[in-house]
C-alpha cells in the first residue's frame, strides 16, 4: 500500500471509536431510565457514523479493490485492531460505563480538535463533524460523574471504585505508534503528547468537582494499539463479526 | 355533585366528542375515559420499551455498519415513543413510577408480540415489515383519537412507524434476492412472524371486551377483525413481491369479498402468551425490572445531586 502509514493511522483512530459503539449499543434497552438510554444509543450512533467515515477513506486507501467499510469493521484479526484498553472494558455498570465515557471523551474531545488543523483534509472534515458530537458526549458523561460523585454515598464508592479501576488504562491513550509518528511528522497527525496535561488537569477538575479522588497510579496497561487486547476482545468480535463469519461473501 | 349534574356533565363531555372536539388534560371527564385512557396508552408506552428488546438483541451482532446504525436508531426512536406516550400518560394523573410499577408487577400488559424470541437477523426485517406493519394500521386510526395529547403524540409515533416499516421490507427484500441462505433465513422468519402478527391485532370481535366503548371515543375506529383482514389484505401483495409463501395454506383471494380469506388463527397461542406463559416473556421482564432495580443507585443519585445544587442556589440567595 502507499501510504500504509495513514491506513493505519485512521484504523488507530476509527477502532477506537467502533468498539466502544460497539460497547454502548450492547446496553440499548437496557439503562437505568429512558433518558440515560436513548443518550447512550445516541453516542453509540454518532460512533458508528465517525467510523462509517473513517472506514470509507481508508478502503479508498487500501491496495485491496474488495476492501469496504465492512470488510475493514467486521473482518479482521483480533490481533488487528488498533484500539486502546479502555474502550474495551465491560459494561459492568452505569458507573463503569460513565467512567469508561468520561476518560475517553476528555481525550477525544481534544484530540479531534487538533485533528481539525491536519493537512488531510478528509481526516479534517471529519473531525470538523464529529467535534460537535463529542463535545456533547463530554457534556454528558462529566454532568453524570458529577452526579454520581457528588450524589448519595452510594454512587460516590461505586464510580469512585470505577475511576480507580479504569484510570491504568488512560496513560495509553497518548502513546504513539509509528503510524502516529509517521503522520505527526507530516503534518497529517496529531502529537498527542501535547494532549497529556491538558487531559489530566481537565478530567482531575471533573473529578474533585464531583468530590471525588484522582489516582495517584505508578502502573499503567497499554497493547490495545499494537493488538494485544484484554479477554474481553475476543467475545466482543465473536459477537460483532458473527453474522459476516457465518455467511462471508453476502450483502445485507 | 348530584347524579344529575355529572349525568349532564357527561352529556355535554360525549357531545363534544360526537363532534371531534379534542379532551385536554384540565378538562373534565368521566372517571371511566380516565381509566381506560390510562390503560391503553400505558400499554402501548409499554410495548414501545419492551419492544426494545427483542429489537436490541441484534444491534450488538448486525451484519454491516449500515444495518447496524439503522437499527440502533430504531430502538432509540422505540424509545422516544416510550417516552412520549408515558408523558401523555402523566397528563391523566398518574406517574411513570407508577406505570413502571404496574408493568414491573404484571398489572398493565404489553403486546404479547415481544414475547417472541429474535433468533436470526431476518427477525429484524420481519420485525419491521410485519409488526410494525400491524402496529401502524392499529395506530393511524389514533391520530384522530378524542384525548389531546394521545392523538398528538401518535401524530410523531406514526410518521416514525412507517419509516421502520419500509426499513423491515427493504431488509426483507434484501434478503429475499440474495443467496438461498438469504432467502431461506427470509422465509423462515416469515414464517414465524406471521401468525403471531396477525394475533397482534386483538382478539376476534365477539372475544373484544373493551371494543364498544373504545368505538364511541374514538379509541378504536374499526373492530380488530376489520383490522386484521386490512393487514392481511395489504401485506399478501408484499410478500408476493418478495417471492416468499405466507404460512397459511387457507390463504386465497376471494373475488366476491374483494378480500383474502385466511386460516383459522390458533387463539389458544394467543391467550397462553397474554397470560404470560410464551417463549419470552419471563425474559423480558426479567430484563426491564433488572434493569429498573439495578438503575436504582443511579436515579438516587441524580435527584440526591439535584436537591444538593438546589440547595447551594438556596443559600447563595441567602448569602
């Protein structure tokens, strides 16, 4: 491929947010109200129509005249998928859900504003598009990490427990893989490393809003970029790619 | 109030509805449009959230992104509609809590159509092109319907059913001209959706018991039996357009009524899924009252934080 550095650069992006639609669409139907559902189908829905975009550039991209925007969702390795740790964890309850939105959002939130400057101007299109709706999935999950820190004694352990939980799994989303580096040198990427203190400081400000402790972590997990995902992975894509593996070649 | 000035109130409450004038909330009305109004359109907010369900099942396993973002916009909308009909709902005095309740306990009923299990991603195309097929001839009669708010909201309801169902047909169609796998997936799920549609449409008019009534308030414009034979009559074309065999070997046209005769519908199913006894109900209200109970900590703690903030406002004012 010619440019197999951006290929993997959006798959980087895109994966991310695919497997945490993924993630969200499992709970539809399922919230504990009305309201929080239909927010949460929403976000899962404005993910799925981010990687929709994504995908369709990079099968343009790819050497493979077969590929589309679901051979590239739904036909992969496990080991080829690019995304981070996090956005793999399970839904284990409203509050890990919560706090599972809310550290991927703050990160999101600024990376695609900074992807709204890149010299792809496919990639800047997109990021111009989505930033709306991320800035509105922000909104959401840190108005509910007040809620829940700052509501009953209750909800404070248990997001607290879930902050403590999920928080080794942020540091991984400023490591940069070659792809990253390769497209940053370019102008096409964004150095994420800049991100970090800005990500720290406005998730710590949520957090002791919301009363709640920011941890002080000395370990941190990574591999979601190179494919080295948690157990989890692995039923995720049986489930998601069940219907193409069952019957490859057809159109639905 | 004397017998004779609520017997007049009544009087002038059923003329204006003989004359199609909307009921609004703060109007007066018989305790008996009260309660059936309550009944009626908290089992259909009820089926419009258990609905979701069966529907949900598929998202995670949807077979192209596609497929997979219309229908996770399906079962959000099932889920304004929910919304919308529990609003309307509370405009006659009762809480969503308290319908919660009634469905959660087995009070209020819900179609017994989403007591059917989802077991191949046809169901999604069946789903939409015969159940909510059923459901839009039961409900744009309603849009017309006497209680203000119901009708409004049905208005929304309506518009947003017949995109699903066009949806359903065109996941059916796909189907049907795709590889014998396909076709045979179509089939099959026709085949299964068929007749628990047809029962979707109520029980025959001489088993009714609420048809009268309902005919006089312009809850219901036609017997369930005119309805079901408007489905009937509407939905055997499509199939045939589809190239796939309506499980009813009874079915045939009939020149003289201008209309399909069809089998005999094996009410006993019926009546053993409304009582609670079909493949899923159990299912599915494990589901809705699991997560009810277990979204208890969450709604605590929104009000918990609302009555905090409240309070701080409080004492800034003082301040």
């Amino acid at each position: 491929m010619k440019n197999q550095h951006l290929y993997n650069y959006i798959l980087g992006i895109a994966d991310n947010s695919l497997i945490l639609g993924q993630r969200l669409g499992e709970l539809c139907g399922h919230g504990p109200s009305l309201e929080t559902d239909i927010a949460g189908t929403n976000i899962s829905l404005d993910l799925f129509g981010q990687v929709r975009s994504y995908f369709q550039y990079a099968a343009q991209l790819s050497d493979d005249n077969s590929a589309t925007e679901d051979t590239i969702a739904f036909l992969r390795l496990e080991r080829q998928y690019k995304n981070v740790l996090l956005v793999e964890q399970p839904n284990t309850d409203f509050g890990y859900v919560i706090v599972r939105q809310f550290l991927f959002d703050a990160y999101h939130l600024l990376f695609l504003r900074e992807l709204e400057n890149s010299k792809d101007e496919t990639l800047a299109a997109i990021a111009k598009k989505s930033v709306k709706e991320v800035s509105y999935h922000w909104r959401f999950s840190s108005d509910w990490i007040r809620r829940l820190g700052d509501g009953t004694q209750e909800s404070h352990e248990r997001v607290q427990e879930a902050i403590t939980d999920l928080w080794m799994y942020t540091d991984e989303l400023f490591h940069q893989t070659e792809a990253d580096q390769a497209m940053i040198a370019e102008g096409i990427g964004v150095n994420t490393s800049k991100l970090k203190d800005i990500y720290y400081k406005m998730v710590s400000e949520v957090l002791e809003e919301a009363t709640l402790e920011v941890p002080e972590n000395k370990y941190f997990h990574k591999g979601g970029k190179q494919g080295i995902h948690s157990e989890h992975m692995g039923y995720i894509l049986s489930d998601m790619q069940y219907m193409q593996r069952t019957y490859p070649n057809m159109e639905w | 109030m004397s017998e004779n000035e609520v017997k007049n109130l009544e009087d002038i409450f059923e003329a204006r509805i003989a004359r199609d004038e909307k009921i609004e909330p703060k109007d007066w009305m018989p305790e008996k449009y009260r309660k059936t109004h309550i009944r009626q359109i908290s089992q259909h907010a009820h089926s419009e959230i258990v609905g979701m369900l069966p529907e949900g099942n598929w998202i995670s396993r949807a077979p192209s992104l596609r497929r997979k973002v219309a229908l996770l916009a399906k079962v959000q909308d099932e889920a304004g509609h929910g919304l919308y009909l529990y609003s309307a709902c509370e405009t006659l005095g009762i809480s969503r809590d308290e319908l919660y309740e009634q469905l959660h306990t087995g009070k209020a009923k819900y179609s017994s159509i989403f007591n059917y299990p989802t077991v191949t991603w046809a169901d999604m195309g069946a789903i939409g092109w015969l159940v909510d097929g059923a459901a839009i001839i039961n409900q744009v009669p309603l849009c017309n319907t006497s209680y203000g708010p119901y009708a409004r909201a049905m208005v929304r309801v309506c518009k947003e059913e017949s995109f699903h169902q066009r949806q359903g047909f065109e996941i059916m169609l796909k189907l049907a001209n795709g590889t014998p796998e396909q076709k045979e997936m179509a089939q099959d799920a026709l085949n299964r959706w068929w007749w628990p549609s047809l029962m979707m449409l109520g029980p025959t008019d001489a088993e009714s018991v609420h048809t009268a009534q309902s005919m006089k308030w312009k809850l219901k414009r036609k017997t369930n039996d005119e309805l079901r034979q408007q489905f009937i009559d509407q939905t055997v074309p499509q199939a045939d357009l589809l190239g796939l065999t309506v499980p009813d070997p009874d079915l045939k046209w009939n020149e003289k009524t201008g209309h399909y005769d069809f089998g005999e519908i094996d009410w006993d199913e019926f009546w053993q899924v409304v009582k609670g006894y079909g493949p899923s109900n159990k299912k599915r209200m494990k589901d809705r009252v699991g997560a009810w109970e277990e979204g208890a900590w969450v709604r605590d703690a929104a009000m918990a934080y609302a009555d905090k903030k409240e309070k701080r406002k409080d004492l800034k004012h003082v301040g």
